[in-house]
C-alpha cells in the first residue's frame, strides 16, 4: 500500500511540475496523475511525458503564429495522451480513451474536439484541431521522434560519412546538423586546392544517386595546411 502511495505522490509530482512548466494552472487532478504517469511510459520509442510536452510548445507556438486560440492548442496538446495512464479501462484503446477522459472530466468543448479530431473520432472543424495534428505530426516525425526513425536516420547518417571516406585523399568525414550537411577532412599532401572543389562536387553526386534524404545536403571539403615555428 505504502508503494502505491509513493508512486501516486510522485505521478502527481511530475503531473503538476509539467503542467507548471507549460502555464496550465487549472487541470482536473486525476488528468494531472494520468499525465504524471506518462514519464515512465513510452510509445513507439518516444518518452510520452517529453513527447505531450514537445505537442504542447509546438502547437502553441503555431496557433500564436497564425493568431488562433493558442491556449486551446497548448491544453489539447499536453493532455492528448492521458489515456495511457488510465488503469480502469486496461483493454480500450488508450487513444480513444483520452478523448472520452478529457469530455469526461470537465475538459472545454474546444480542446476535447481537437483530441477527437486527432484520434479520426470526428472530422476536424476548427483551426486549432488542425494544429494539433501538424504538432502532432512534427513531433513524431522529426528525426529521433520514434525509435524505428531513428535506427533509420542513424544509418543514413552513417552511409553519408562512408560515401564520403570512399574517396581517395579523405581523412575524415563526419555527418552534421541532422544529415544537412556531410563535413570531410582531407589530407593537403594528396588533394590540391583546386581538386578540394571537385571532390565536394563528386561526393554530392554520390550523394543524390545512392541516398534517400529531404531537402538537401551540403557538402563542406576542408583542406588546411600548417606550418609551425619556434623562437628559442
């Protein structure tokens, strides 16, 4: 009994500390348990705590951006998940039980739509449920959102880095800024000033032919040479 107690008094801990953070003062005390919940479960890879948090900031700041209800964002965004950390309804699909909690305990209309409209319940009728999809979307499918992106984005990044030291004269080559940019090191005794340029160019067309990638990859060839002396 004294383990369930000191479990429930940290949930609530973490709860409230979160909902401290984003500015939500006024959420029903069992969504803050069920939300404090969230720090010690995960969903396809993703901490969910961290996850309803990144939501939250993601579709507030968009609503502010285009003059909508940020705040109705923010809170469907924060609680869209608590149905993962309700224990009564153990074999009801937790994402369709977060809508039915949130309507449940006192939730405004606005920020249970948002949460319906998410979950494909009903048909989105309002620009903040929109947005909460587009957050919902970015947070999920950023790279390292999910565990399968990232073992996916880990070897991409990989491939770039051994494209580049395939080529003669490379001394390093490291992957940076998420894959935008592939950075290469390489030896001044083997490749000229004048050669520094072409090999950039021939490992962007390796690049674009064997790899997979959004937007595109800048490839930065670094060549120094340094000379060093002594006054004894």
């Amino acid at each position: 009994m004294k383990v369930k107690e000191e479990f429930d008094r940290i949930t609530i801990e973490q709860g409230e500390a979160a909902a401290f953070e984003l500015g939500l003062h006024d959420l029903n005390p069992r969504l803050v348990r069920m939300v404090g919940r969230l720090r010690y479960l995960t969903y396809h890879g993703q901490n969910l705590l961290d996850h309803v948090r990144e939501v939250a900031r993601l579709g507030s700041h968009m609503a502010a951006l285009v003059s909508a209800r940020a705040e109705v964002v923010k809170r469907a965004g924060f609680l869209h998940k608590v149905g993962f950390g309700d224990d009564i309804a153990p074999d009801r699909s937790p994402l369709l039980q977060s809508a039915d909690l949130l309507q449940r305990l006192g939730e405004p209309e606005p920020v249970v739509h948002c949460v319906q409209a998410l979950y494909g319940v009903v048909a989105p009728r309002t620009v903040e449920a929109v947005l909460l999809q587009a957050a919902e979307q970015a947070s999920t499918a950023r790279p390292g959102g999910q565990k399968d992106m990232l073992e996916d984005f880990l070897q991409q990044m990989k491939t770039l880095e051994q494209i580049a030291l395939s080529f003669a004269g490379v001394r390093e080559a490291c992957a940076v800024r998420a894959g935008k940019e592939v950075r290469v090191i390489v030896s001044a005794d083997q490749v000229s000033d004048k050669e520094a340029v072409w090999l950039s160019k021939d490992i962007a067309a390796r690049i674009e032919k064997e790899v997979d990638y959004p937007g595109q990859v800048r490839v930065s060839v670094i060549r120094e040479t340094r000379s060093v002396g002594f006054a004894m």
